[in-house]
C-alpha cells in the first residue's frame, strides 16, 4: 500500500502532467455542445429538441469511434518506452484503421437513413426534418474524430497530450465563432439556423487532425507513418493484439454512452 500512495519521486508531476490535459479535453467537449445548445436556444423549440437529441447520438458515436482507437495510447505507450518509432507508427496506422472501419457504418447511416432512422424513435415530423438535416452534414465528422482520436492517443503516449489540448481549445472556439457566424447570419453570411451548427461543428472538428498532422510533420516526424507502415493491416497477430484492446472499450463506451442516452 505504501508503495501504490508514495511511489518514486516524481511520479504524480509525470502523472499530473499526462492527466490533467486529457481530462480538460473531455471538459472541453462537453464545453462544446453546451455552446451549441445556447446558441442555438435563441432559435424555436424544434431545434433545441433536435439538437438535443443529436447531441446524445454524437456521444454515443463519439465513444465508438474513441474506444474504437483507445489501443493506440496503450501499446504506443510501449513502444515509445522501448524506444521503438516504428511500433508507435504501426499501432497509429492500425488505430487510425480500425477507428476509420467502426466510423464507415455511422456516416453511412446518418448520411442516407438519417430520416429513416429518426423516424423510428420520433413523431413530430419538423423535428424529424431537423435531426435529419443536422446529421447529414455533421455526418463527415465520424472519420475527422476516428483520425484525431488516434493522434491524439499517440500523442499521449509519447507524452506531449498537450498539444492536442491547445488544439481542442482552438476548435471549441473556433466552432463558437463559426456559430455566430453561420447561425444567425453574420458577416455577410445567410443565417442557417441548426443547419449552421452543424456547419460549424464540421469545420472545426476537421482542423483538429490537420493540425495535428502539422504539428507531427514540423517537431515530430519521426512519428509519421511512412507507406510501409500501412502492412501493418495485414498482419493477423498485431490485428489480434490491438482488436483485443480496443473493441472491448468500444464496446463499453457504447454501453455507457447508450445507457446515459
């Protein structure tokens, strides 16, 4: 017991260091949608409900896709202690993968059977009509988070998590700007009501793994992946190992997430 409360010296700054930006992260986001949804409160009753109810199907996506590349901060971890630049590269690639397979089904649903699908838990057509449209549009965020999820894992793993911590910041506040500016047509901009939410909530989710892909490419290249990497998706034992990690978080982030919901 002694050991667990008092470890080596140093141990809880590294640990406060590692800890402390990825929980402002999750803060962050849902920073996010309580902007989105004071925003949009100025708008009629149908939209709050609407997006409302995105909102949670978001969560709920959101966990998928993230427990989907919850493996990349574990073994990349490993690898980065062993020094080991490759490893960390393959594990990113074979996150960034699989993250990309779980998200292909959510597009496809919210893209063309959003109106389908909202039917079947819905009767108010207007709100219908409004969920459906939200998602259409923010649909394309589905493979933005699968990759920014990996890198931002990654990125955890070989202890820089506050760089995509800076990141979220500037797309919390990016997305509040765009808000004002596509909702309620500023700027010369027609005003797009939830429409325009969605718009926002697009664009700056999109910045956040281009940023961070810039970064990788400026102080970090070593940690791009290179085209040999990519075989790591045919191999069947790393497959196993990573799959092994990842899906049982996946599945438990969809639990919680749909029993919150």
């Amino acid at each position: 017991m002694k050991s667990f409360f008092f470890p080596e010296v140093g141990f809880w700054p590294k640990f406060a260091k590692l800890a402390i930006p990825i929980t402002l992260q999750m803060l962050l986001y849902s920073a996010n949608g309580m902007i989105d949804l004071l925003m949009v409160g100025q708008l009629d009753h149908y939209a709050i409900a609407a997006l409302a109810l995105c909102s949670a199907l978001f969560i709920v996506s959101f966990s998928i896709i993230n427990g989907m590349s919850s493996g990349v901060g574990i073994l990349a971890a490993q690898y980065f202690g062993a020094k080991d630049n490759s490893g960390v590269r393959k594990t990113l690639v074979q996150g960034s993968f699989w993250a990309f397979v779980v998200a292909t089904p959510i597009f496809i649903l919210y893209t063309f059977f959003s109106y389908e699908f909202f039917s079947l838990i819905l009767k108010d057509e207007t709100v219908i009509l409004y969920c459906s449209q939200y998602m259409k549009i923010t649909a394309l965020s589905a493979f933005t988070i699968a990759l920014y999820s990996s890198l931002q894992g990654m990125l955890s793993a070989i202890g820089k998590p506050t760089v995509a911590l800076f990141i979220t910041i500037f797309s919390v506040l990016l997305n509040a700007f765009l808000n004002y500016v596509f909702i309620f047509g500023n700027f010369g901009m027609p005003a797009l009501g939830l429409e325009g939410a969605a718009i926002a909530t697009v664009v700056s989710f999109a910045l956040q793994p281009i940023l961070l892909l810039v970064y990788m490419r400026l102080k970090i290249k070593q940690f791009l992946p290179t085209l040999s990497d990519f075989q790591t998706i045919k191999n069947k034992i790393k497959i196993k190992q990573y799959l092994v990690i990842s899906s049982t978080v996946s599945i438990n982030g969809f639990l919680w997430s749909a029993g919150a919901f």
